[in-house]
C-alpha cells in the first residue's frame, strides 16, 4: 500500500494505518524532540504526547502529502510549551563528561550560536537541516511564499556563521 494511501486511511479513522504513519515518522519526531529538548527521556515523552495529540486530531489534515510537516509541527509546538515551562537550561553531568571525555566542544559552540538567533531562525534551521523538510513543505507550513523561506534561511544561516565565527583571536569554527 502506498504512503498517501496509509495517510488517507488514518485521517478515516483507520488505527493501523495511524499507527503505521507514526512508524514511518518516529525517528523524525525523536530528531526534533531531541533537538529542542536535550534529553532522550523528555524527547520520548514528547513522541508520546505528539501521538497522542496527532491521533485526536488526525481528522483535520487536509493534505496527506503534508504528513510530516504536520507532525512536525505538532512537535516543534510541543516542545517550544515544554521550553516556556522549563526556562532554565538544565545540564545534564553525563552527557557534558561525555562530551568531554572526546574533546569535541564543537556541540556547543554550535548549541550557543543556534540560542543567540532569534526563534524563528532557530525554528527554520532546525526544521531544514535536522528535520530534512524541502523549502517548499516549509513554505507551506509557514503559509509563506518559497522565495521568501529562501531569503530567510539565507540570513539565518549568515547569522548562525557569524555567531559561530568569534572575534578577538578566539577559535574560529567556520570558514
């Protein structure tokens, strides 16, 4: 059975099928949790919560080709709530010594540069380069025209370059 298929028997209401779009789907959830929360065991919960929240309003998808950006967009919802609610960054020990122990500090200065953009930014690197969604999806999620989601991905990416590159004789990390 094709994917749009499967898609269209879930929004019928067919739990199977349901269960096997979130089966295609649930490494990306996991990616984008993961993502913006930092933690496996909240990135988890958050897969179950999105579920959760796609399977009671699966009926109001009107294009099954937009399968994934609407999931993702559940999660990227999901997880901005959950950040409001946790303000504070919290450090994990294990994951910092393990970062550590490899000498590859890279993740951070990354993880610093991303939290300097401002959240749209943030939003749309994350759900090009790690999400993997075509400028076109974003388009449409966004109800923006193509050229525009361009542009700004453009300038979001020269701001992240530039916040990742740091003056005074400091590490440079980009090129």
């Amino acid at each position: 059975m094709a994917k749009g298929d499967v898609v269209q028997k879930a929004i019928t209401g067919d739990d199977t099928a349901f269960l096997q779009v979130i089966h295609l789907y649930k490494i990306d959830l996991y990616k984008t949790a993961l993502a913006f929360l930092k933690d496996e065991e909240e990135a988890l919960e958050a897969v179950q919560e999105v579920t959760y929240r796609a399977y009671k309003s699966i009926r109001s998808l009107k294009n099954p080709a937009y399968i994934k950006t609407w999931l993702i967009r559940i999660m990227i919802n999901y997880c901005q709530d959950e950040q409001k609610k946790h303000k504070q960054m919290v450090f994990h020990d294990d994951k910092i010594n393990q970062i550590a122990a490899a000498d590859d500090y890279s993740f951070f200065e990354l993880e610093d540069a991303m939290q300097m953009l401002e959240d749209n930014e943030r939003e749309l690197l994350h759900l090009k380069y790690f999400s993997d969604l075509k400028i076109k999806d974003i388009a449409a999620l966004w109800n923006r025209p193509e050229g525009t989601i361009k542009t700004w991905l453009t300038k979001a990416l020269a701001k992240l370059k530039e916040h990742m590159t740091e003056e005074g004789g400091k590490r440079r990390v980009s090129k």
